[in-house]
C-alpha cells in the first residue's frame, strides 16, 4: 500500500490467492488489494497471526504500522470475530452495502489458559493477608472467570489477556486494585554472616585488573633452548613429545610471557601490563607462581600530556609501588624487598627480592637488555610464588565497613637517615606501627631529598600521614600524641631524626 517493494523469505507470513500475494500479514496490505473509488465488491478478513513472527517481519522490513503494533502484542482469538462482524456492520449502515456470504477458518482450536492461585502464596508474594472471596471479586471484574475450588482459586483466562500466563501475574492484577498503599513496607533484615571467602589468586586477579593489566593464559609445555635464553633451566623432560615445542615443562612463567610480548611487539604495540598464574615445575616440586611483565607509558597518549610534557616510563620505582600495593591487599605482614637472593635474569641494580616476615617469596626488577631486542624500552617482570604467600594471606572473608564520616586530619613529617637504611623497612615499621589502630588513614611517601647539607651518607624521607576517627573529631592534641610516639619509635629503630 506504500508503493514500495519488500523482499520477503519462507519465514513471513503473508495472505494471497492462487495467483499472487495480496498482504504481508498483520503488517500491510498489498497494493492491488486495495479499495479504489471504482470499488463495487469488498472481502474483509480477520484474523489472529503469530505475534512473535509479524514482529521479526516488521522489524526485519523496518515496516511499522498500526496493524504491526496491535499483532505484534497479541490480539484476542475471541474478539476475532465479533470485530470482523462489527466492520461489516459499520459498512452496511454507512456506505448501504449488503453482506453476502461469511467463511470460517480455524487452524489452530483456541484452548483458553487455566490457572491454579494459591492464597498462600498471594500472602507470600505482597506480604498481605487478603481474603480469598476478595481475590475472586477482583478478578471477575476483569473479566478473568475465577471461583474457589477447594481452599484454591481456579481460574479461566480470557483470550484478551493473553499477557497472563502464570500466577505470579494474577497476583500483580490483584495487587493492583486492592491498592499498593494497602500493602506493608517493612525493613529488610539481611544477615551477612556465611560471608563467601575469596582466594588469595581471586584477590591479586582483581588488584591487577584494576591496574589496567591483562591476564594471559599459556601453555606448560616450551622447549629447552627458549629456557635456556632467558637464563632459566629445564627440569622436567616430556617422554615422547608430540612436538619439538613441547619436549620440557616450564621452569618459569616469564618464557610464555616473554612470547606475549613479542607477539604484540610485532603488531604495532609499546606499552604492555601482562599477569600470568599457573604452575612452574622445578627440580624437585611443582610450584604455583604469579608472574607480571609490564613495559612502556605509565600512561596512554593523551593531549592533556603533551601540553604538560608528561612522559613517564614504567620502571623499578613503579614496579615496587605495585608489588607494596598488590601484596598488601592480601597480606598484613611486614614486607620488605633487597637486593639479595637475585635469579640472573634481572639487571644488576635494578631488581630487588621479595620477602614477607623475612621469607623469600619472589623477585622483580628490570630484565637484562640482552634478553628483549624487539624495544629500547626497559622490560620490567616479577614472580610471586604463591604456595609460600598463602601461609601470610590474612583473613580473606569479605568486610563491609561504614565510611568514616568525620573530618580527616592530616600531619607532614620529613626525617632523615643513613642511605644504607632500606626504605622498604622504615616504611613497613610505619604501617606496622598503626596497623590495627581505629583512628590511622592513610600513608603515603611524598618526598624524597638528598643534600649535601645533609651529609653525603644522608637521606630525607617526606611522609604524609592521614587520620580520621568514625566516632568523633579528632583533637591536635590526639594527633600529636601519635605522631611524637612515632618520631620515637623511628629515632630509637633507625637512628632517624626530623629534618
């Protein structure tokens, strides 16, 4: 009827003669089937057409029009007849025509939808108690036949509800007319204990996808000869390989990690934050290991940046400040990095060990420039063993705690020390310090000066120290209590002294 063309397959439906279509059905009428002012004879049709099919039709042809919109919902099987009747009527008395002949096709025998309503379940559902024959009332006045059938309400649904399919759905219907102001709003008590635990591997995987890093996935197997390159040794041998590439077992997570970068190396890419857990199988056990190889921007290219002259490179610094961050978010215990116990993969000077409660659990620095060729930039990596990191996982149940809503307070100090004093130890007795005490915030490492004023041997560490109380303002007096105990604890522990 548009005057337009519609391409149209076996999954339309669509009303035609011997010879050729006449309508898409429940969409449009054809053009040829349509009434003219020459029009002497008229055939009306009505009928009910699968809701879901005229939808995709319409949708498809983007065809949308008043017939689509009503067949698109669903239309009563019942009132099918009585508006066919209804039109032909209107007609007759309108335009004087005469009604000669009427047809009746039933495909498809209509079965109206019973339903069984518990008025139990209606308590259950909006929380109110309401009387059984006051259930039965309402839903007679819509026309929905229902009656009580033995402490149950049996119910006939009509063809023109077609949107009522289950219980749940006569339930709103009630709900409706017997008022929502009617129905009860009570406080949900919600219990939280039988909290889920999460694992150590959840933990870390969450804090490293919130750096913006990407889990890797590889395979156990490699061969010896890449093993060999990166200064690590084969242990465990395949019997019968199918494969040269799969003749040993990974001694390290940094080969299939070094393969990862390289393959996105040759696609165009400079900046990578990679994470890997799986097992390592070493010369006498089979370990499970985290391992982080991350290399380039710290940030992504941005024109705020170029303005400023903003070009910082992930290196040693950054790298240990992730470590301190990922580790503390699973650990309470001291964690301190040297430069002892070093795998030879690493650039003198620039890797450190990990140790928590002094015991070794792993490594990070910068890798040998004799090992990445593809870029000039530093490649930084780390491995975690974590079969020895579990036994300092702290309680890892989640904890819902209140937000403090007090003012916080802040305190700047700056102390100097000899050079040989590692910082990772001052700044661990630090936290160790207020670790459990209610009233400490935050700690963050703001400065870092060296003068020859202050003496060859020397170093300045500036720190900002937050407090915030959840019960009340905390006094200067209160704060410089624990800041002066502090000062003490630093003096007598490192010789340290304010600047």
């Amino acid at each position: 009827m548009d005057g337009k063309k519609y391409l149209l397959t076996k999954e339309d439906i669509i009303i035609a003669d011997s010879l050729k279509p006449l309508a898409i059905a429940g969409v449009m009428g054809g053009e040829s089937s349509g009434v003219t002012n020459s029009t002497k004879k008229i055939i009306l049709e009505s009928a009910v057409f699968n809701s879901g099919m005229v939808r995709k039709t319409s949708k498809k042809n983007a065809l949308s029009t008043d017939a689509s919109y009503r067949f698109e919902r669903g239309v009563s099987f019942e009132v099918c007849e009585l508006a066919l009747r209804r039109a032909a009527k209107l007609i007759v008395d309108i335009a004087g025509g005469v009604i000669t002949d009427s047809v009746d096709c039933i495909k498809n025998k209509f079965t109206p939808v019973t339903l069984t309503l518990r008025p139990q379940r209606i308590t259950k559902l909006l929380g109110v108690d309401i009387p059984i024959k006051d259930s039965v009332e309402i839903l007679n006045a819509f026309g929905i036949k229902a009656k009580i059938d033995g402490g149950v309400i049996s119910v006939v649904v009509p063809s023109w509800r077609n949107d009522i399919s289950q219980e749940a759905d006569l339930i709103e219907e009630i709900a409706r007319i017997y008022g929502y102001d009617k129905i009860p709003t009570n406080n949900a008590l919600i219990s939280f204990s039988g909290l889920p635990i999460v694992t150590t591997e959840v933990l870390l995987r969450n804090k490293l996808l919130s750096f913006g890093f990407s889990e890797a996935m590889n395979y156990s197997f490699t061969t010896q000869k890449r093993l060999n390159d990166i200064g690590a040794d084969a242990f465990e041998f395949v019997p019968n390989p199918l494969s040269k590439e799969n003749e040993v077992l990974r001694s390290t997570l940094l080969e299939g990690l070094l393969r990862n970068f390289s393959l996105n190396i040759s696609e165009g890419l400079s900046s990578f934050r990679y994470f890997e857990f799986g097992k390592v199988f070493l010369k006498d056990s089979e370990r499970n290991h985290l391992g982080i190889l991350l290399s380039g921007k710290v940030f992504d290219e941005w024109w705020g940046f170029e303005k400023n002259r903003v070009t910082l490179n992930m290196d040693f610094y950054y790298l240990s400040g992730l470590i301190s961050e990922l580790l503390g978010n699973v650990s309470n215990s001291a964690i301190t990095f040297t430069n002892s116990n070093l795998p030879s993969n690493f650039h003198p000077g620039k890797a450190a060990s990990i140790f928590v409660d002094n015991t070794l659990i792993g490594s990070f620095g910068v890798l040998r420039p004799d090992l990445i060729t593809q870029t000039k930039n530093e490649v930084l990596y780390a491995q975690i063993d974590l079969d020895i990191l579990k036994n300092f996982v702290k309680d890892s149940a989640i904890k819902y705690v209140g937000i403090k809503r007090f003012p916080c307070v802040k305190r700047d100090i700056s102390i100097v020390v000899n050079k040989n004093v590692a910082f990772s130890e001052i700044n661990s007795a630090i936290v160790q310090k207020f670790q459990g005490q209610s009233n400490f915030d935050s700690l963050d490492l703001f400065s870092v000066y060296t003068d020859e004023k202050l003496g060859q041997d020397k170093i300045s560490y500036s720190f900002r120290i937050s407090f915030r109380s959840a019960e009340k303002t905390l006094t200067d007096q209160e704060i410089n209590t624990q800041v002066s105990s502090l000062i003490d604890m630093l003096s007598k522990k490192f010789g340290a002294s304010l600047r």
